[in-house]
C-alpha cells in the first residue's frame, strides 16, 4: 500500500511570537517545526507502512526551510519526500489543493 502524507511548517508552539508593523508575524528569532497533527499522521503511516510492507511518500509545499520538516519525515521512516516550491510568492488555499493534488496523481 502506499500512502501519501501532507506536511506543513508551522511556528514551534512555545515560541514567543510578535507582530510587526503591519500586524503580520514577525519571523525573525520563531523556529518552525512539523505541525504536531502532521507528525502524528506521519506515524500513522508509518504503522500502516509496517502492517502492509508498503511505502510512505511525505509531500510538503513551501520555500527551502520546508526541508527540514521533510528530512525530519525521512528520519522517522518515511520512504520518499517531495518538496513543491511554487513561483508565487502567496497563494490562496484553492491553489495550494489544486497544486497538490495534481503532485499526488501522478
């Protein structure tokens, strides 16, 4: 079986987290992790992965740092990871499903 498994950054929930000027977050000084809910289903998929002798591909959207949450998905077990770098600099989330369903199938 093979199974697919979505991951996102987001801020590290005992970061101190501040606005700038314009009300947006301030990155600078946050460290970003793997959502914890994507983490439990990354090991969810692993489970399935060992039950069935599958594989578990870990796809992420995002800028270079997105790295790191799919290196953390490959040390946990996971088989392949995907990175989708779009051109945009923000997109809505239509676009984010349709970009990545179109990823998935193939």
């Amino acid at each position: 079986m093979k199974v697919v498994v979505f991951t996102k950054q987001t801020f590290d929930t005992e970061a101190k987290i501040t606005l700038d000027a314009q009300g947006k977050i301030n990155p600078e000084g946050v460290s970003l992790i793997m959502n914890p809910y994507d983490e439990f289903a990354v090991e969810e998929a692993l489970r399935i992965k060992e039950k069935t002798k599958g594989e578990v591909t870990v796809v992420s959207m995002g800028g270079p740092k997105a790295q790191d949450v799919l290196r953390q998905a490959l040390a946990m077990g996971a088989d392949r990871a995907v990175l989708i770098t779009p051109e945009l600099e923000e997109i809505d989330e239509y676009t984010t499903a349709t970009i990545l369903a179109k990823a998935v199938s193939r």
